[in-house]
C-alpha cells in the first residue's frame, strides 16, 4: 500500500476529545450545558444502535443527552408537537431526528418544522440554502466530517480539482458545496454521467458516497490523490465462516490505496466522523444560541 492511512477513528476520537474540552469551558465560564435532543421512531434496530451511540458519545463529551422514543405509529401531530416542544426548550440546543421515518409521516415536513439553529443534521430547507448561498449554516455531519479530514490533510484546499460520487441531499450535495466554499473546483458525478472513470481519474480529491461496494477501482485514481470512502456496504466473507458478511466502502480499498497519495478506510474511515461532527455542531448551536463566539477548528 502507497498512500497514507487516513484514521477517522483517531481524528475521531479527537474531535470528541476537543469538544469535550470546550464543552468543559462552557460550564466553568458560563454555567451553560449544551444539549442534544434524539428523536427515534419505531423499533428499527440499525436506527436504535445509532441513537443508543449518539446517547453515550454525548454524555462521554459533557453534554446533556435526552432520548425521546416514540411508537412506530405516532400520529404526525404528536411527533410535530414534541419537535415543537424541543424547539421552545432552551436545555436543548440541537434536535435530530433518526432517519428514516415510517412511511406514513412526511420526513420533509418533520425535518423542516425543526427550528433551523437546532438542526445539527443540517438537513433544513434554511440551512440547505445558507450553505449554498456560502452564508453561516448547520452543516450535515457526514460532509463536515470529510471536509475536516482534507483540511487536516492538506491545508488549503483552494485551485485543487474535486470530484464527488452521488449527488444526494445528505452526503453528495452537501459536500460539493463545502469543496467549492472552500475554492475547489467541484465536479459532482451521478449515475448518469457518461465517461465516469475519466471524470473521476481528474481528480485531487476524491469522495466516493454512492452505496455501491467497491465501485471505484484503483485505475480510476489519479496517482497521489487523496480518496474519501463515504459508502458503507455489506458484502459476503465467506472466509470468515458461511454466511458471514463484512464491511466495505465504495472504493476498491486495495487497488486505490496502491495509487493514492491518502485514502480512508471503512469501516474506520468517515463513519466515526460523523457522530464526532453531530457532537461539535451541538456545541456550536449552543455557542451560537449564547452569543458566544464558535468553537474553533470545529466548524465548516
Ligand atoms: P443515496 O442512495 O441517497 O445516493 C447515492 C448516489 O449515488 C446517487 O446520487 C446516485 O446517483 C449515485 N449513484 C448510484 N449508482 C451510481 C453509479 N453507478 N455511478 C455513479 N453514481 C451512482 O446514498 P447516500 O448519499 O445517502 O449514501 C451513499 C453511501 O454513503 C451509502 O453507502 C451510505 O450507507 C453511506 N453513508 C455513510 C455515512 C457515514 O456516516 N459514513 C453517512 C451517510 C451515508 P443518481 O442521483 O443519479 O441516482
């Protein structure tokens, strides 16, 4: 393997580490506590695994966690009055709500009624258009997660050609619009674009987020670039015992880390970025909220 490893558990696990530094500051200086409210609906257990994280990563760096569980067949109003609760609580600076949704509530409806300086997703219709108008946003934490890594690769991002696989509202967009904030020059590439291994052989930056294991080959990289895998996909192992399954990216980990200059694992890569990011945009919505001014290093 030629490039460098990119360790999201370790950057990671200092990202909590700082926010939970200044977490600790809050309290001594100014008597405040940020805090996190999740909001989980149904039984799903991959839903119930994330929130159950969020709780504990939560308390671990300082800030109050309150979990709200809600029966898989609560009535729109119900879960629109508790977000309205949330949004009047002020012990509460940042609501998520676990997506995905039941099928008979409107997640944009839901998502939207959150008050936009509580929405650490960053998934409201108002920050999607702060961000993209380059004014101060919540950011969504997946991309926030990918930027930081690149920025504590490289410094400087400005004049460096990127390329993002997948154009979706919570990884894809998001993303390209924080690479162009940052002065790259962006190309967002989908499953409609014609020549793909040729856009993507471009690129200084790679971020792969499309949800198909092992897409990108390593003779899609430019030599030296740096790769971020987003996707999380599972595979068969049966070298592991039958019926056995592992994880994987949507890169092709062994043939691009020969060519690239850095690249993230998965798992270990982004993943733990992101709850990392959901925790600093809390602090950041409680600063915010307090006239206080933003945690350094932890914002886009
Ligand atoms: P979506 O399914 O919402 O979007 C996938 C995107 O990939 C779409 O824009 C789609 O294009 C594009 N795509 C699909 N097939 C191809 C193809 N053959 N060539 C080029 N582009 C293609 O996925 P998400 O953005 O939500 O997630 C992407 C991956 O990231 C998933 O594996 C997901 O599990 C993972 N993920 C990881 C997170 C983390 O914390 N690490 C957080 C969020 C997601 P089109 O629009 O044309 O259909």
């Amino acid at each position: 393997m030629a490039a460098d490893l990119i360790d999201g558990k370790a950057f990671a696990a200092d990202v909590r580490g700082r926010v939970a530094t200044q977490v600790a500051r809050l309290q001594e200086v100014h008597g405040i506590t940020p805090g996190l409210a999740v909001v989980l609906v149904g039984e799903d257990p991959a839903s119930q695994v994330y929130v159950k994280n969020k709780g504990i990563q939560t308390k671990e760096a300082g800030m109050a966690s309150f979990e709200h569980k809600l029966d898989a067949g609560v009535a729109e109003a119900d879960l629109l009055a508790l977000i309205a609760d949330l949004n009047a609580d002020p012990v509460v600076h940042g609501i998520l709500v676990q997506l995905p949704l039941p099928s008979h509530l409107d997640e944009s409806l839901v998502i939207n009624a959150i008050d936009p300086a509580k929405d650490v997703d960053g998934f409201h219709i108002s920050n999607v258009g702060l961000l993209a108008t380059g004014q101060k946003a919540m950011v969504p934490c997946t991309p926030l997660g990918c930027l930081m890594m690149l920025r504590d690769r490289h410094g400087d991002l400005s004049g460096m050609e990127a390329v993002v696989v997948g154009r979706s509202n919570i990884v894809g967009k998001p993303m390209a619009q924080l690479l162009l904030r940052d002065s790259c020059t962006v190309t967002i590439a989908h499953s409609r674009t014609k020549d793909i291994e040729d856009v993507v052989r471009r690129a200084d930056i790679v971020i792969a987020a499309v949800g198909r294991a092992q897409m990108v080959p390593g003779d899609w990289i430019k030599p030296g670039a740096t790769v971020i895998d987003v996707g999380i996909n599972r595979i068969p192992a049966p070298e592991k015992g039958e019926g056995k399954t592992r994880l994987v990216g949507d890169v092709d980990f062994d043939s691009a880390a020969a060519v690239a200059g850095a690249i993230t694992p998965v798992p270990g890569g982004v993943g733990p970025m992101t709850i990392a990011c959901l925790l600093a945009n809390t602090l950041t919505a409680c600063c915010r909220a307090n006239g206080l001014a933003e945690p350094e290093g932890l914002t886009a």
